[in-house]
C-alpha cells in the first residue's frame, strides 16, 4: 500500500471499520411525526376555540388571536417536557444559508429557591436573541442591535432530539427592532400573501366564486456527496471551505456513468435509513432515494408541502444529513461543486401553487375551464421570468453555486424557460393568433375541447434548462445544494404575484370592452407571448448557439458570476417589484445586496486564504523533500559513475517555482483593500482573485502527478471519491 502514513492509517481505518447495523426499520406509522406538535396534537391538548382559530391561522393564513398564546404554550410545554425536553429555542433563517437557533430552559426559579418549569405565550410568540452578530447589511447600528424573533404558527414547532438531550424548537422570524425583516421567512410568508392575493383576483375574474386561500407548494431534492471522515479531517479545504482546492483527476471519474442510480453501497444506505427516520419523526416526509451521477454522490427527495413548511423541513434536512453523516463516520458535503471535473450538486426546487377549492392551479386540468385557467397561471409565470430573469439568478447568485452553473454539466446561468414540445406549441399557436385554426383544433380551441394530456414524458425532459415546466409545477433546477429555498421562491411568488395582478388589470380591461372570457384570457396571453416569448426556449442550454442567441436576437442576460449577478438587486425595476407587491422595502432590499455581496467575497477571500497556506505548508514542503530524494540520488549515482536523467528534477523544480511565484501573486492580491464600491469588490473576487487560485492550483495540481504517492500529504480524489 503506498500513500503517506496518515492516508495509510486513514485507509486501514476505513477497511477495518465494523459495519454499522441499521437494525430493524422502524414501522412508519409508529415513528411518523411523533416529534412535531402538530394539528392533531393541538387538537387533542387545546380548548375547543382556540384550537379552532389557530387552525384558521395555519389553514387559511388568518391573525393569531394574542390571547390564546398562554394556552398553546402550556400545552406545547407539556408535550415537549413528556418527550424529555427541557430546553426550549426559538429557531431562525438568518440572510446565510444557515440555521439560527438561542435555546433557554423552562426553568423558572421560586423566591424560596425551588425551581418549576414555566413557558408562557409571551415567550412562545416573541424572543429576543442578541442579534449583533447575524449579518443586516446596515439596517440597525450596533448600539441598537436588538433583533426579535416572532412565532411563525404557519409552520409546526418539534422537538429536535440529539444524544445530548431534547429540546422543543419553535419556527420563527427575525425581525430588527424597527420591524424590519432580517431574515428569509418574513419575505417568504409575505410574497405567499403577495402570491394569493394576485392569485384570488385571477381565479375571480375566471368566473369561481368559491376561492379558498392560495398557497405556494414546493418539494426539493437534495443532492449531497459523501466522504469518509478519516479523509476529510486530513483536507484542510474540505474542512474549511466545503470543497477541495486542490486535487489532481483520478485515472476512472465518472465517464462510466456507472454509479447513476446503481445500487447504494452497504454503508451509505444504513445512513440513509437513519437520517429518513430522524426526518419520519419530524413529520418530514422523505420519499426518495438513489445514488447520483458523480461517484460518491446521492440524492434524497421529500413529497412537496407548503412553501414555507417545505424550506423550514429543507433546512432541517440538511442539518441531520450533516450530524447524521459524523455519526456514521462521513463528512456530508452539501457544497455545489466539491470536486473539480466531477458533476457538482444542485437542489432542484419544484414548485406549484394552487388552493383547496380550485387544485393546482399549474395543473392543465381535463377541462376546458381549467386549460384556460392554467394558461393564463403559465403565462403568469413566463412573464414572470422574462421581466426579471437576472433576479432569479440573483437569487442562487453564491460564489459556490458560481462553479456549478454553465459548467455544461449545470444549467447555464442564463434564465429561460423550458415548456416541452407540445406545451410550447400551443402557447407559439396563441402568440401567433392562430386560436381557430382547424388544423389545431383539438389543442386550441378553448371554448369546446380539451388540452390533451400534456405527458411528462421522459424523453422530453430538458435537463439543460434553468427553469422548466415538469406536467404540473415549475422545477428550477439552477437552485445551488447548500442554499437556504426560501429566496428562490420568495423571487417566483413574487413575480407571480406581480404578474397575476397584471392579468388581473388586463383581463378587467378586455372584460369591460366587452369581449368573452375565453377570448380575453386568449388576447391577454397574446401580449405576454408577444412581450415575453422570447424566454421560451426548448432546446440545448449548454450549447454555444443559445448562448449566443440568447444574448445577442433576444436580449437575455448571461450572468456568469455572483459579481454579475447580485447589482440586479439594486435594479429599479426589481425594488419596484418588491416594494408594490409589499414583499421587500427598498431598505431590506439594500441590506440584502450587502449582505449577499459580503458573502461571496468573504467565502473567496477564504478560499483564497487557505489556497496559500495548503501550498505553502504541505505541497511546496511535499515537492523539496522529492527533490532532495532526487538530487540525493542524481549524486550519489553520479560519483559511483552512473548518470540519471536530469529531467524528473528539473521538472519538479519548474513546477516548484512555478507554484511559488504564483502563490506569492495571490497572497499579494488579496492584500488589497481599496475599492470604489461594493460591485467593484466582489468583481476583482471573480475575475482577479478566482484565477490566481486556480494558477496556484494548476501547478499543485502537476506536482500532484509527479510527486511519489507516499509524500504526498493530501488525500486524493481516487480517494476521497472511491473509498468508503
Ligand atoms: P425528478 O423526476 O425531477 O427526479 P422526483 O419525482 O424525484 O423528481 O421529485 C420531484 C419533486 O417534486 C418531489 O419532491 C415531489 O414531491 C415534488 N412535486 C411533485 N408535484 C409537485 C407539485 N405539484 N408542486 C410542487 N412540488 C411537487
Ligand atoms: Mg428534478
């Protein structure tokens, strides 16, 4: 066996681990949501009235009535403390990726020292963590850094069990002391609102009188990498950035395509089936499963539920996959593209919305009422990305996600929408005011026959398409694996909402003229068609020919990087669109920019950081110890008469130089501080700072190759990627 000790050690570690039993799998219906307070608890814990308003706040999105807190904490005390719990914590979305959570016990101690357990609907509904430490983008000076949390009764509270006790955990929003939001579920529950009210005024003026409240729904498949923590903790970049900054190919990557939906190794599904029962009992409803294009990488997809419920349970889905995976002696790379050359990992975010009385309403329906109301929803939604496009890449705008998108393995980073064939057809038929035409009757016609069936047929998937209708929601599928759903989907309600209330203003207008329905719904779908079809696109995403027509005959923007991407928050047309939907003020806009901007050159500024010090401290060493084997020996040799060839020790030293100088380039470059303004800094991240680290990692990379596997420090990707 060769490698340096440490990856020996890591090896025979990893060969001799015992396996880890999965032991008998828990009966569904005995484990399934028996840690979520849910409805049915609040209806077996609750007075009568009071369960019967909170239903009306989470079913139907009505005002909590304040006074019935102290009753649902009590009861939602009470079933924690049975659980084990006696920490409770308000958990929140800060504007990171991340998860923040401030646990408090229930503890409450007497005058005469003893010591009850007490939680009161005060402290249920509202919590005060010291908010100076979670980024705000400017909106509250330091001196005033208070920040509160809000109960969100829209999504359940549970209580989070870990070997180190329990703990009851309530959803919330974080807010500063001037009502501002400063996190993702505050914008989100608004642009639902935003969303159904645009939503009920469209499916009014289609003639329903009976319009239950809209909701969003979303279901979100996670893809993840895997590597065995004996590798991982050896990878200073893994460790620290997520992903590995050096590593030279394997011989076998994933040309074969033979890990893609092949059986799950042994090891990997006993983790799986403990992260599934850890989600079961969160009421999370895990339902997918399968190994995933690159080696070491997989996949896992819970059934779709509301929005906001959706990105609360997405969140906590990738936390146990995190601590689950230490457990079972993994590192869990949620990173988009941990492994140069290798397929990187996306979430694809699919979402519909739709109400109780009227269904999905991105669902074509099987008559011809619900055709058109599902086309007029449609074409809400292409208009939506054709106005604000460069928004939506805004929205999964990060410097990781920035490796992944366009790579030809990933949706490029322009936006476009993919409709299928047929789809597609139909819609060109409106824009081109063929609606009677005999030879598509039967597809047209919407005052007699029906759409047919539009299939989602396999064939017909586009997976070179950002955004795509998949037979009865949206799937965007440029959504990065490490980001928090909530901003993608607070861009597409809110363009919705601000499209529905443009069709809303058109068809009124085409009514009042005193046209039909059907043949106003048609000439308002006409002017979207004629206004914003050219976002249409069917075809290949990857190739060079969209990439230049996209841009070039039809005006969309390619937003390469996060540096692009991001100034469209400031674009006047999208503050516009936030402050009249009500989703986002100018402020918490502003504040977002700077934060998402603070981020990407942070993490880069990081990364670059550690390319540094890897080089300096293990490959650079790495590459003299070689040499002076090297040279020892071309000695040696000569002096008993014998010469060597030259050229292996002439190689190494180039590239030894090489990697120093060019080390030294970036260590200088990062220095730098002066910048006229915030775009300005995150562009010298993406086009100065970015390549010097990957000329830094071009020469480590060839020393890699030369270098004898048993000096070499890092683990590497045959490694990383094969064993486990
Ligand atoms: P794919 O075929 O793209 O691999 P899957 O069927 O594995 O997708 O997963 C698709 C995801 O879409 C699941 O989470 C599923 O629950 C979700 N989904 C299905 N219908 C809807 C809908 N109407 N709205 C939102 N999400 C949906
Ligand atoms: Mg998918």
């Amino acid at each position: 066996m060769t490698g340096n000790h440490a990856r020996v050690q890591a090896v025979q570690q990893i060969t001799n681990r015992a396996p880890m039993q999965c032991g008998d799998a828990p009966k569904l219906d005995e484990i399934w949501a028996t840690n979520v307070f849910n409805i049915s608890k609040m209806q077996a814990s609750l007075p009568k009235n009071i369960f019967k308003s909170i239903k009306k706040t989470i079913t139907a999105g009505e005002k909590l009535d304040p006074s019935y807190a102290d009753a649902v904490a009590t009861a939602m005390r009470d079933w924690a403390m049975s659980k084990g719990a006696l920490y409770y914590a308000h958990v929140f979305y800060p504007m990171t990726n991340q998860t923040a959570e401030k646990h408090d016990g229930f503890i409450s101690v007497q005058g005469d020292g003893s010591a009850i357990s007490e939680f009161s609907g005060k402290v249920l509904v509202q919590g005060e963590p010291d908010g100076s430490s979670f980024p705000n983008g400017g909106i509250r000076d330091t001196f005033e850094a208070r920040g509160y949390t809000a109960w969100d009764v829209t999504s359940p509270a549970y209580v989070m069990e870990t070997d180190n006790g329990v703990t009851l955990c309530i959803p919330t929003v974080f807010v500063s002391w001037t009502g501002e939001a400063l996190d993702k579920k505050v914008p989100l529950l608004r642009s639902i609102e935003a969303m159904a009210t645009a939503a009920d005024k469209v499916l009014k003026l289609l003639g329903h009188t009976d319009v239950a409240h809209v909701n969003s729904g979303c279901g979100c498949e996670q893809e993840y990498f895997l590597v065995d923590s004996n590798f991982a903790h050896q990878r200073p970049d893994l460790l620290l950035a997520g992903r590995t900054l050096f590593g030279k190919s394997p011989a076998k990557g994933q040309q074969f395509d033979d890990h893609y939906f092949g059986a799950i190794p042994e090891r990997v599904q006993v983790f799986m089936q403990d992260v599934e029962a850890q989600m079961y009992k969160l009421g999370i409803p895990a339902k997918t499963r399968h190994n995933e294009v690159a080696p070491g990488q997989f996949e896992i997809a819970p059934y779709f539920e509301a929005a906001n419920v959706a990105s609360d349970h997405q969140q906590l889905t990738m936390t146990i996959l995190r601590n689950t995976a230490k457990k079972h002696g993994f590192m869990c790379l949620l990173h988009e593209k941990p492994f140069a050359g290798i397929n990187g990992s996306g979430k694809h975010v699919n979402w519909s919305v739709g109400n109780a009385t009227q269904g999905n309403l991105l669902d074509p329906g099987d008559s011809p009422h619900e055709n058109a109301q599902f086309l007029v929803f449609c074409g809400a939604v292409i208009r939506g990305v054709h106005l604000y496009g460069p928004l939506m890449r805004a929205a999964i705008a990060t410097a990781s996600n920035d490796h992944r998108l366009g790579a030809n393995e990933a949706p490029p980073a322009i936006m476009s929408v993919y409709l299928g064939t047929q789809l597609e057809e139909v819609f060109s038929q409106i824009k081109q005011g063929s609606v009677s035409d005999s030879s598509h009757k039967g597809v047209m016609d919407l005052g007699v026959p029906v759409l047919p069936a539009l299939t989602k047929d396999a064939g017909d998937r586009n997976r070179t398409s950002p955004f795509a209708f998949t037979g009865n929601r949206f799937e965007f599928r440029a959504v990065g694996s490490n980001q928090s759903v909530s901003g993608p989907l607070i861009v597409l309600n809110t363009m919705l909402a601000d499209s529905l209330t443009w069709v809303a203003e058109k068809l009124e207008g085409e009514l009042a003229k005193g046209l039909e329905l059907n043949t106003a719904i048609i000439t308002v779908l006409k002017e979207v068609m004629e206004k914003h079809g050219d976002v249409v696109f069917g075809g290949n995403g990857y190739s060079e020919e969209w990439h230049k027509m996209a841009v070039e005959e039809r005006g969309l923007k390619n937003l390469p990087t996060t540096a692009d991407a991001l100034p469209y928050l400031k674009d006047a047309a999208v503050e516009e669109l936030f402050k009249s939907t009500g989703v986002l003020t100018p402020v918490e806009l502003e504040s977002r920019f700077e934060v998402y901007a603070e981020q990407y050159i942070l993490s880069i500024e990081v990364e670059a950081n550690l390319v540094v010090s890897v080089a300096k401290t293990m490959i650079y060493p790495a590459a003299l110890e070689y040499l002076s084997k090297l040279s020892s020996t071309i000695s040696a040799l000569s002096g008993m008469g014998i010469t060597l060839e030259k050229s292996s020790a002439e190689t190494v030293a180039s590239l030894t130089n090489s990697l120093v100088e060019a080390t030294d380039k970036l260590a200088a470059a990062v220095e730098k501080e002066d910048f006229a303004s915030t775009e300005e800094h995150m562009q010298y991240f993406a086009t100065t700072i970015r390549p010097l680290m990957d000329g830094v990692r071009e020469y480590a990379d060839a020393l890699e190759a030369v270098i004898p596997d048993e000096l070499w420090p890092l683990p590497t990707y045959q490694e990383m990627l094969f064993i486990k």
